[in-house]
C-alpha cells in the first residue's frame, strides 16, 4: 500500500492549516484510510448479485439515504420503536466497501454504501450488475455543507477556516470525493448503459416530495409498500423515522465516535448539521454563484442530466 500511496498525487488543503492532505487515485480525491480500504476492496471485494448499492459524493444526503433504506428494507423485523436507527448512526447500520476492513459484510442484509466513484468500484460489482441507487445534491449546499464538515473532522474551528478557499478548492476539483460533476457524471453514464440497475435520487426532491421518492426507492430496492402497507401509514413511518428531525435529535447521534478504530476521526453529530435546501444563499457571492453554476453548466452540457 505504502508503495502504491507513493506514486499518486497528493493534495494539503491550506484552509484546513494542513491537518488534512488527500489523495488522488483514479481521477478523484480521498482520505488516505479510505483510498486503501478502497484499494482493498477492489483486489478482493465479492459483490452478491442481491446486493444493492448505496452510492453518493460525502455531503450529498448519504446519512439520509442509508437511513431510508435500512428502514425500507428492514420493516418487517423492526418498526419505529424498535429500529437499530435509534441507537445507531445510520452509517454503521450500512457496511461500506471503503471501510470493509473494519465493518464486515452484513449476511442477511442487501445494502453496502460507498463514497467511490463508479469507475473506482471493485469489478466484481460491476460484473454482478447489481442495483445502484446514487443520491446527490445541489453543489452550492453540498460545499457549505463541506465548509463546516471538514473543520470538525481536523479539530478546527470553523471560524477559523476562510469559506472562500473551500470555494476555490472545490471549484477546481479538490475536495473529498471530488471533482464532484465527475462522480455524478460517473453514475450517471452507467444509469444510460444500464437502464433500469441505476437510480437517482436528488436530495431536494426528495425534501420536497418525500412520500413519492421513498415509494420509488421501495420499488427500486425490490421492498415496494402493499396497499395495506400503505394504508397503515408505514411510508409515513419511515419518512419520520429517518427525518432530519428526529435522527438529529437522537441521543445516540449527538456524539459518540463513529469509527472505534479511529478515535476522534469523525463524531456520530458531524453528519447533522442543518440539512435545508438553499443554506448557500447564506454563503456565496454573486460572483461565486456565477462562476460554479457556469462551471456545472459546463461540465453537464450535453450529458442529458439536468441538475436545476
Ligand atoms: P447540511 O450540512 O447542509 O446540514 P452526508 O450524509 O452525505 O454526509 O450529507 C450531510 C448532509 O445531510 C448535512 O447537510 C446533514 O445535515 C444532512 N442530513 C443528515 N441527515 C439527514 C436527514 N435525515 N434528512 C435530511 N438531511 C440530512
């Protein structure tokens, strides 16, 4: 791994005082512990055809979509009084592929999440053609939300970080999991090779809309709701259980270290911040709304994906 870590490019983000350095593998950037979970997975990771994968770019509504699904999925052993989601970060409830060296596969349970981008998943996934469901966001919140992520990850106030620098960062490509219209663009060209295995979900839609892209999510998984489902109000379950409102308010989710074996890495209450759609208005400048929404203009021109 060391020889491996020591030909690629590597990146220290100044904003974060260089507590944070990334590393670029296979076109986009990662955080060294993952990239060689990554690594790993992809010499010896063994995707189930059954299995379903939970994909997105960090900060794109992954804690939402794993929550959702682990309900969705589970609903016959747990309802919403008795869901591991209570005492548990939905994180942990998903096993992902960068963090298997820690996080075994679940035997009974279809769902395995990651951060990667489609060309970076082992080959055994893509060989398997299982289901993928991709969820992502409005760039502008998704850099906001990366603004106040980062800091708590490195240990640094987030007063102490210029937002203006995480801008140019990531509008030039560098930021954990970036370029970020290139990991959209990744899962979206394999959604128009493979019709039907791919799905995606828009985090603001699915704010908006709930009950409708849950139903979808349930379908897509295999798990779709009966009438009688319905009519008992269980979509409407679901949907609370997984709320911003109540996870973020959950005792187990107000602290509490995500990795054991990282300790201090990432706290349980990071992945809660706000989760509104529109905090960049908050943030940005004309000038800066301007230059990103022209660069994604750019990026997307001629895709067929339409991110407005
Ligand atoms: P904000 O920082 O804008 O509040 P990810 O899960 O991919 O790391 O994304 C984190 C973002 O999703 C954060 O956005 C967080 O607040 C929001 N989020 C977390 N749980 C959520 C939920 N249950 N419903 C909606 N948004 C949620």
């Amino acid at each position: 791994m060391e020889e491996i870590l020591k030909t690629l490019p590597q990146h220290t983000c100044s904003w974060l005082k260089g507590r944070c350095t990334f590393y670029k593998y296979e076109g986009f950037w990662h955080f060294q512990n993952l990239l060689e979970g990554a690594i790993l997975a992809q010499q010896t990771f063994k995707a189930r055809s059954s299995d379903i994968l939970l994909c997105s770019c960090p900060k794109s509504g992954t804690t939402w979509l794993k929550a959702l699904a682990f309900a969705i999925v589970t609903r016959n052993q747990f309802d919403e009084s008795s869901s591991p989601l209570l005492t548990t970060l939905p994180h942990l409830c998903i096993p992902s592929i960068e963090n298997m060296i820690h996080e075994p596969m679940k035997e009974n349970l279809p769902l395995v999440a990651t951060h990667l981008p489609y060309a970076t998943l082992p080959k055994s996934i893509l060989a398997s053609n299982c289901k993928i469901v991709y969820i992502y966001r409005n760039i502008k919140d998704v850099i906001v939300s990366y603004y106040h992520f980062m800091p708590k990850v490195s240990k640094l106030p987030v007063e102490d970080v210029s937002f203006e620098q995480v801008f140019d960062e990531v509008y030039q490509g560098i930021s954990w999991g970036g370029p970020y219209w290139d990991h959209i663009l990744g899962y979206w060209k394999a959604s128009q090779e493979r019709p039907g295995s791919v799905i995606f979900l828009k985090y603001e839609d699915m704010k908006r809309n709930a009950r409708s892209n849950v139903t979808r999510l349930a379908e897509f998984l295999g798990y779709p709701f009966s009438a009688e489902e319905e009519k008992a109000g269980i979509v409407e379950n679901i949907i609370k259980l997984c709320s911003f409102e109540n996870l973020s308010n959950l005792e187990v989710n107000k602290s509490r270290n995500h990795h054991q074996n990282e300790p201090g890495f990432m706290e349980n209450e990071y992945f809660f911040r706000k989760a509104t759609d529109g905090d960049w208005k908050n943030y940005f400048t004309d000038e800066m709304k301007n230059k990103i929404d022209k660069l994604m203009d750019e990026k997307l021109s001629g895709t067929g994906l339409v991110l407005k």
